[in-house]
C-alpha cells in the first residue's frame, strides 16, 4: 500500500455562524434566532462549534443579553464576539459571565485542529471598526502560539469594502496590521464576519473571506438601495452560514436561508 494511502483522512470540520441577531426585546428576532438554531439542532450531522459574530442585541440592554443567552443555547460550544451595538461591559457580565471590564473581547478556541482566533472590532460608541493596538498585539500572539492545524479569524467588521454603501462607510478602519498577518500566515485560510447583513464572499489579504447575513434583516447592496429609503429588508427569512474546512484544510461556505413558514417536502403546484 501507498504511505499516502495509509495516511488518516483528516476528518470534516463544520462550523456554523449566525450573526447580527440584534435581540431587541422583540418576539421576531428572538424566533427567528430560535428557528435557526431549531434547524442546527435537527441537522443529522451536527455543527462542530457556532460562532456569532456581534451585533448580539440591538443596544447592549443587559435584558437583551439574557434574551440572546436564553436563544443561543446548544449543546454544542457556540463563541461569541461583540459588533457595534454591543455594549462590552454588558456582554461580558450577561453573556460570558465575567466580570465587567471595557476592555476589547478578544477570544480563541479550539475546534480538533482548526484554531478560532476572535477579535473585537468595535470602538464604544462608534458605528465604524478598528483594531486597538493591544488586540493586534494579542492576534500577533495567538498567531504565534497556535499549533499547526487551520486558523480562521473572525471579527464584526469587514476589513474591504463590500460593495454596500451603508456598511463600507463604517466597516474596519486601518486593516493594514490584520492584512499583514492574514497574507503572512499560511495557517489562516480565510477571514469570517458580520455587520453588512448579507451573505459576501470576497477576498482579503489573498485569502477567502465570508461575511455572514444577519438573522434579523438584509442589508441591500449598491445597486438596491437608494439611501436612505429602501436600505434593510425585513421580508427574507433568516439566514446562517456553514462553513466546511474538508480534508485539505480548504474552507467551503454554504448559505442557508430558515425559512419562517416551515418546509416543503415538495414543490408548490
Ligand atoms: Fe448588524
Ligand atoms: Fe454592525
């Protein structure tokens, strides 16, 4: 036998990410959010972790945190980080348990051999991203001290302009650091975010990146909106993306819609 052949297939790694659920004390966002976890929880091959990739309430109410903590419940580990209508001190004292502090919400994870690195975009009380210098300095640090296997990063920003009048004004301001990092390292295969409400596939810093639809709305691109009429759209169903990192450590992203109404087993007449 070839030693190629005898060489352990790496096994498939599934990674769920909602984003943008904005718990707003109303019952639409928290159903929407449950019938995409509804659908996550029935899949007959379960997700290996979820990521949430911020704007977790619509204005960092502490009673909206307990809305997302008692919706985003799984028995699968699920990874949050913060957008810009998240509040830290909120999210860290309702959602992680911890202790209140100001401080960014950088966190890392592992999932087998893929290595999460999460970094909190967000600058209090502005709508727009940036990296502070102590999270670059700490990705600079994770990067160094993952092991061997795949790294993806996530982070509420996008880092390029995403063809989205109302999101490239406020996406990630000065990616230059993040860029170096994600062009330099062949471990990171690709870039995941939030904040547009659409599901985006581009490229950053020569890798893949995907930014995840919201459950809670869609945000037009260029050629829809006419700001600042007609910019999000309430009627699609919520939406979650599945993110396969396969045997080659390539990333592969599905978009899935939940629809609201339920399933049909068969085509409407
Ligand atoms: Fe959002
Ligand atoms: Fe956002």
């Amino acid at each position: 036998m070839e030693r190629s052949q005898r060489r352990k297939r790496l096994p498939m790694i599934l990674a769920a990410q909602l984003s943008d659920t904005h718990f707003d004390l109303s019952p639409r966002n928290t159903e929407r959010v449950e019938r995409v976890m509804a659908y996550l929880a029935d899949l007959p091959r379960r997700p290996d972790v979820i990521l949430v990739t911020g704007d977790i309430t619509d204005s960092g109410k502490p009673e909206q945190y307990a809305e997302a903590r008692l919706a985003l419940r799984a028995d699968i580990p699920i990874h949050l980080l913060p957008g810009n209508h998240d509040d830290r001190a909120a999210f860290r004292t309702e959602l992680l348990g911890e202790p209140t502090s100001d401080a960014p919400i950088n966190s890392v994870h592992r999932v087998g051999r893929l290595t999460v690195i999460m970094l909190d975009s967000t600058v209090p009380g502005e709508p727009g991203g940036l990296l502070a210098g102590e999270t670059c300095d700490w990705l600079d640090e994770t990067v160094a001290a993952a092991g061997d296997g795949p790294i993806v990063v996530a982070l509420h920003h996008p880092p390029r302009p995403v063809a989205s009048p109302v999101v490239d004004v406020i996406a990630l301001a000065e990616p230059g650091r993040l860029a170096e990092v994600v062009a330099g390292d062949p471990r990171i295969i690709g870039v995941l975010t939030g904040h547009a409400h659409s599901p985006i596939a581009t490229t950053f810093a020569g890798k893949p990146m995907i930014t995840c639809p919201s459950t809670a709305s869609v945000l037009g691109g260029e050629w829809e909106v006419t700001p600042p009429h007609k910019v999000m759209d309430y009627a699609p169903d919520p939406a979650v993306a599945l993110h396969v990192i396969d045997e080659t450590n390539t990333l592969t992203t599905h978009f899935r819609s939940v629809p609201m109404g339920g399933w049909l087993a068969e085509p409407p007449i």
